[in-house]
C-alpha cells in the first residue's frame, strides 16, 4: 500500500535551505520516494502554523521508515534544523 510523508515546513534560512533541499532529494531515489505536491499553504480553515506543505509518496510505510531513518537521511538533519522548523507525518 502506498504511504504518504507530509512534511509542514516554515523557512528560517534561506541558503540552508537550499543546501537541505537538494541533499535530502538525492536521500529519495534509493527508497523510491518521490514529491508529488509542494507548495505554499493556502489556509481554508484553522490556524495556520505552517508556511509551505510538502507531500512525498512512497510504494510502502515499510520504504517510508527506512528513507527517514536511513543513514543518508539522519545525515543532514542538523543541516535541516538550521534551515527549517517542520514537523513531519506519515499516512499509510
């Protein structure tokens, strides 16, 4: 069954960011997880805690759990922290 990370996202350093972006993409590929929507939120109801949302789709909670604890991953988490404050989820 396919699972879904969605990741809520607020920048707090731009060039951090890019760095993260670009690294924590190249951690998907093995794990065949892949974006399939980003983008800022547009907020219908609630409170918005979050500026920009993040969905990747991968073939398996199973494939899920092993890209966000693989080594590759866990690797640039301190890169993540200084670029963004998030939270991330898991469907499926």
């Amino acid at each position: 069954m396919t699972a879904l990370i969605i990741v809520d996202v607020t920048p707090i350093d731009k060039e951090n960011l890019a760095r993260y972006s670009a690294l924590a993409a190249e951690t998907l590929i093995n794990y065949q997880g892949e974006f399939i929507a980003k983008g800022p939120i547009e907020n219908l109801h609630g409170e918005k805690n979050f500026d920009i949302k993040l969905v990747i789709q991968f073939p398996s909670k199973e494939k899920a759990l092993s890209w966000y604890n693989s080594e590759a991953y866990q690797n640039i988490i301190p890169i993540r922290e200084k670029a963004i404050h998030s939270q991330f989820h898991l469907i499926g």
